[in-house]
C-alpha cells in the first residue's frame, strides 16, 4: 500500500484533473457560442481526456489497494477575451498541472516509492504533449488569427481531431 502523503496527492491530482475537463468544458461552450465550432469540438474532446486522465489516477490508488477521497471541484475560472486568450489561459493552466505532476514525481523519489514513479511517468510524458499542442495552436493564431478566412480554415481543421 502507498502512503498517506501519496494518497492525498495524488487524490488531489485526480481534482485537478477533473478540474481541466471542466474548464476545458467551459471554454468549449465559449467558443460554440460564438461559432467556432471546431475550437469548441477540440476543447470538448480534450475535456473528456481530462476526465480520462483522472480515472487512470483513480484506478492506480484502487489497484495499490489504497483509496480515493473526491473532492468538490470548483467552478471554472477565466476571462473570455477571443480565441487566442483562451488558449493562453490553458498553456498557463497546463504548465501549473506540470508542475503538479512533477511535485508527484518529487515525493515518491523521497520516499522511494518505485511503483508510483514508474506510474506518473506516463503523467510527465503526457503534460509533454498537452504543453505542446496548446502552444502549437497559440503560435498560429499569434501569426494569422486576426485574418478571419485562416481563423475559419483552423476552425475547420480542428474540428477533425477524433476522440
Ligand atoms: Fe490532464
Ligand atoms: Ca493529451
């Protein structure tokens, strides 16, 4: 079995996954309400891998048999300024879910615990990506997301991400 600090950060962990989802969600909605549904679509199934990644940390405490305390999730926080703010405010979000998952990492190396490091592995690979793809897409609208046809060819090509 894990210890009690490993417990309760990784249940934390499992909030503030549930947390991205729903503030993946809300912004998914923003953006549908003004028309950009494919940026929506991409949230909304990104929202859903959030909620995935949450069940894996669910199910790792079930399977050392340890167990999960779910907590209250806030409500979403941000400012809807355009599409490009958005996606700041989830670059900004995504670095401080990083630096969660690495703070995981961090204890169990303290208390050696082996299991869990080579569980949040997966983790610090998967924040690799989730940095990365929001940055990619912030990138192109610094460049072209003030010309409304490029912003309708992204609209469209986001919306052929598959879930
Ligand atoms: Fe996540
Ligand atoms: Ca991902």
């Amino acid at each position: 079995m894990i210890s009690e600090k490993i417990n309760q950060i990784i249940n934390e962990q499992i909030n503030k996954e549930f947390y991205s989802g729903y503030l993946y969600l809300s912004m998914s909605a923003n953006l549908h309400e003004i028309g950009l549904f494919g940026f929506a679509s991409w949230l909304k199934i990104q929202a859903k891998e959030e909620v995935e990644h949450g069940l894996r940390l669910l199910d790792y405490l079930l399977e050392r048999n340890s167990y999960v305390t779910l907590q209250q999730i806030r409500t979403p926080e941000f400012e809807f300024n355009g599409v490009i703010s958005v996606f700041n405010t989830l670059y900004e979000h995504e670095k401080c879910i990083t630096n969660a998952v690495m703070q995981i990492a961090k204890l169990a190396e303290e208390e050696c615990d082996r299991q869990t490091l080579s569980f949040i592995d997966w983790f610090i690979e998967e924040q690799t990506e989730e940095e990365q793809q929001v940055k990619s897409i912030i990138k192109r609208l610094e460049i072209f997301g003030e010309d409304k046809v490029a912003l309708y060819l992204m609209d469209k090509e986001l919306a052929g991400r598959e879930a």
